[in-house]
C-alpha cells in the first residue's frame, strides 16, 4: 500500500523566534554537527551507488531504450539492484545512525537528512547539477522531522525535541501568527541563523490549510500582463499599467561591499600566503596579484578577517530582507488587480549570466517564484508561455507584421502607427495569449483603443518617478514622446487610475528588519 503524500494537501509556513538559553544552545548546536555529519555520510553513500548505477552494463543497456514504460522499469530495476533508491537511503542512515549519532539525532530527523542526500544526488543524475557540495562546518542550518508525533514536535506552543522544551519568542499574536497556531502542523523545521555575529534559532511550523490572507491583500478579478526584464518589470491590468524597476525603493552600497571584499583579501593573503601563487607581472609589464593555488587548502582566518566577513555578511542580510519585503509589496500589487497572470517563460539563469549586476540586485527570478506561490496560495493562476511562440516583442497586434528588435530598441513603432514603450506593449499582448499559447490578435485589437492612453501614462509616470530614485537616466524605458498626440490621449488618466504614487527620495526608508534579542 502506497505511502501517503503530505504534499497532498495545501500548506503554509509559519515562522516564531525561540527563547534558547547558554545550556539549550550547546545542546542544539551539538545536534546540528551530528545531523551535518549524518547528512554528508548518507549524501557520499548516495553519489556512491549512482556511480556504481552507471557503470553497470544493465544501466547502459536501459539507455539504449527508446523513452517508454518498458524504459523506465528498466532503469527502476538497476536502482534497485544497487540499492539507490530513498528507502534504500533510509535503511542505510539507520545503520550508522547507530553510533555516537543516536544520542543527538532521532530516527525521523535521520530519516529526512537521507531524504535530503538522496534528492541532491538525484539532481546530478538528471543533469540538474554538476556536482553536488557536502556541509562543512556550521554549514548545515535547518533540521526537520516527518510528522508531528515524535522527533521534532510542536506541542501546547512550545518546541519538543527530546529533553529539550523551546518556547517561542512572541510579543503580540498578531492575525498571521494566530491563524498558524489555530492550524495542524503537518511537522516542525527547526532553524538556525547567524546575525550580527550572534546565532538565532527559529521554529518554521508547516501547517495544513491556507495562509492568513490579509484584507487589505485581497485577490482582484481579472487578466493581467507582465512583461520582465533583469531590472524592470511592465505590469498591464484591465484598468491600470505600470513600469518600474524592481525594487527601486533598494539602495545597494556596493562601493562599501566592495571595499570590505578588498579588506578580506588583503587580511586573507597575509594568513595564507601559501596557499596563493607568486606575484606576477603580465604582458603590459603591470604587476599583479598572484592567484589562488589549485587543490584542498587550508585557511588560517584571522579575528579581524572573521570580523570583517560577519559585517559583509550583515549587510547583505539587511539587503536581502529589504528586497524580499519589496517583493511582497510587489506580488501583492499584482494580485490586487487579477486572479490570472500571464507572463512569458524566461532563463533567470541566462540572466544572471549576461546581466550579473542587475540580477544580482533586483533578483527577478525570486520574484517569480514568490508570486508563484502566493498565487498558488490564494487560488489564483499564474501561466507561463515560451517565447518561441509568442514573440511579443516584436509582433504588432494591429497588421500582423513580425519584425526583430535589437535590445537597445526600447520603443515599439510599426508602419501601421502602433507606438509604445517595448515593455508595456509586450506585457498588454501577454494578457490575450491562450492556453495554447497563442496570441489572440482580435481580443488584443479591441482593447487597444481603452489600453493605449493606460500605456502612455504609465510610461510617463516611470520616467518622472523612477528614474529620480535612481539618479540617472536609464535607457530601459525609452524616452517618452512629448507631443499633442500623446498628451489628448493621457489627460484624462491620472496616477489614481494607473494605482502608481510618485515617490520621493525623502520618502524611501530602508525597511525594519526584526532583531530577536538575545538571551
């Protein structure tokens, strides 16, 4: 009889603080080191018997198959004679769990560790990744149990495991909090975090049923457009548009990230000297910085070095919690205005590879998989198409013509007198893209007549707004028209409609960040 799936049913997460004191934080750091070494054993178990899956003839033989079932019971059966498979796993982590190890971790906890393994070996297999990376030292942050009845477990509001009793650190039951306790917990994930050079741990509870939805974060009714870049996002709805750059509110000191890079360098080279190669002087007879030498080494960290790296660490943590909270905003917005967006299927990771600065800042990706999820959450659809088909930006709705664009053509202009900024225009075709992934050129023609001043006013309030809180002029929007034509059309859309605020600089706040005291 089948196992069943937790995934089954829908699940949220929710997220307290605990009250750990000096004696409670050894004992949990203890474990923590016991799961790290549980979770590395069981992970080179793994890459083991998939190296011994692939050099066996019966696995070659199953390539050779054609794709069918016939296909894939034949990979089945090689797993199973060399005993990789997740129960397998299972079975193995039970043996050397029978050590040292017993007296820190149960066997549920175990048992999800040899889950972990086994799924980050799996990728390889599939060709998802190229390798896969063990856990070093206070590298393995997160431990979890399969149900709420041993292990870990949440019971009457605190954290059992074992002899050890947490109590979450909770100042107000706000809604969010309230509705997450009144749930059942499906099972506990136990968390631990380093800020300001202090370690925090937390109780993620994965509960049953749907988040808290707030009522000011409502789901609207309706279709709505997106269209992404690395750093901007185009956003039509049936009443309102918009474009902006994601996270425009983020303010990047990247010249102190930079400069702190510089001390950790410099401090890391005087530790190390043997572990890096000798100064060089290369063909312009300029003198450089030897490299770093190839193989295992070992590195002496100074004080000062670990210093340095813990307020790195910081501030990019306080930039990326400022980033997430904007996403959020961001989502929200999103799903104010339609339970349906439609948004093309990008490579985030091209991005990342020919636009590294800006990704790395804006994170388009995660912005994504946020909405994603929230979407999921509040019963909404979120559908993505491929680009092949479709090719936005570069059809005209109007006559049909399909034309490529260079990425420095930021302006859609067709012979037939269609004109608007390249983002906006792609993001109002996406919402009358079909199922089949087809363009439906009639709808998107008779909306264009009401959309079109949407568009033109949107493209104006980005270039008032946006490009203020950047302090430069960004060629991404293109430069707005400033004719007759344009102004009759947007007179009559003002910045309620289009549910955009002008911000100004005096007004951009770095968000607060939660700081749990220590105890």
């Amino acid at each position: 009889m089948p196992r069943q799936n937790q995934t089954k049913t829908p699940s949220f997460i929710v997220e307290m603080p605990l009250v750990v004191s000096n004696k409670d934080a050894g004992v949990l750091s203890s474990r923590f080191e016991a799961g790290r070494q549980l979770y590395n054993a069981c992970l080179g178990e793994a890459m083991r018997r998939q190296k011994l899956v692939k050099q066996s003839k019966k696995y070659q033989e199953a390539r050779a198959i054609k794709k069918s079932k016939a296909r894939t019971v034949a990979f089945k059966e090689v797993n199973q004679a060399y005993g990789y498979s997740e129960y397998d796993l299972h079975s193995y982590c039970t043996v050397i769990r029978n050590s040292w190890i017993e007296k820190h971790i149960d066997s549920n906890t175990a048992q999800k560790l040899a889950t972990r393994a086994f799924n980050a070996s799996i990728k390889v297999a599939f060709g998802q990744a190229k390798k896969v990376r063990f856990k070093g030292k206070n590298q393995l942050d997160s431990l979890e149990g399969k149900t709420n009845k041993t292990g870990i477990r949440w019971v009457n509001e605190t954290l059992v495991w074992g002899n050890l009793q947490l109590k979450p650190y909770l100042t107000t039951y706000d809604p969010v909090i309230t509705h997450g306790l009144k749930s059942r917990v499906k099972y506990v994930r136990l968390v631990r975090r380093r800020i300001n050079g202090k370690t925090f741990y937390y109780a993620q509870l994965v509960c049953e049923g749907k988040p808290f939805q707030k009522p000011k974060n409502q789901i609207g009714q309706g279709t709505v457009g997106l269209d992404i870049g690395p750093s901007t996002i185009a956003i039509v709805g049936d009443e309102s548009a918009k474009l902006t750059l994601f996270a425009s509110e983020l303010k990047l000191d990247s010249s102190k990230i930079r400069q702190l890079q510089r001390k950790m360098e410099r401090s890391r080279r005087v530790n190390n000297p043997k572990n890096y190669n000798p100064d060089f002087v290369d063909k312009r007879g300029q003198k450089k910085k030897g490299t770093i030498k190839k193989g295992c080494k070992t590195w002496n960290n100074s004080r000062n070095y670990q210093k340095i790296r813990t307020a790195k660490a910081n501030l990019e943590r306080k930039l990326a919690a400022h980033r997430k909270s904007l996403h959020g905003k961001l989502v929200n917005e999103i799903l104010a205005l339609g339970n349906t967006v439609k948004l093309e299927k990008l490579s985030y990771k091209s991005f990342q590879k020919n636009y590294g600065k800006s990704v790395g800042k804006r994170a388009p990706g995660e912005f994504v998989s946020r909405l994603k999820r929230k979407a999921e959450s509040a019963d909404a659809l979120v559908m993505e198409f491929s680009t092949k088909t479709t090719k936005l930006s570069q059809t005209c709705h109007q006559c049909g013509s399909v034309k490529k664009k260079n990425l420095s053509d930021r302006i859609h202009q067709c012979d037939c007198g269609i004109y608007c900024q390249r983002d906006l225009y792609s993001a109002f075709l996406a919402k009358f893209v079909d199922e089949k992934e087809l363009l439906q050129a009639n709808q998107a023609q008779n909306a264009w007549l009401g959309a079109e001043p949407l568009l033109y006013a949107a493209w104006r309030q980005a270039t008032q707004t946006n490009l203020r809180l950047e302090g430069r002029v960004s060629s991404s929007f293109g430069k707005f028209p400033e004719s007759e034509r344009v102004a009759a059309k947007v007179q009559n859309v003002d910045a309620q409609d289009l549910d955009v605020v002008p911000i100004r600089e005096s007004q951009v706040e770095a968000s607060k960040h939660f700081e749990p005291p220590a105890f």
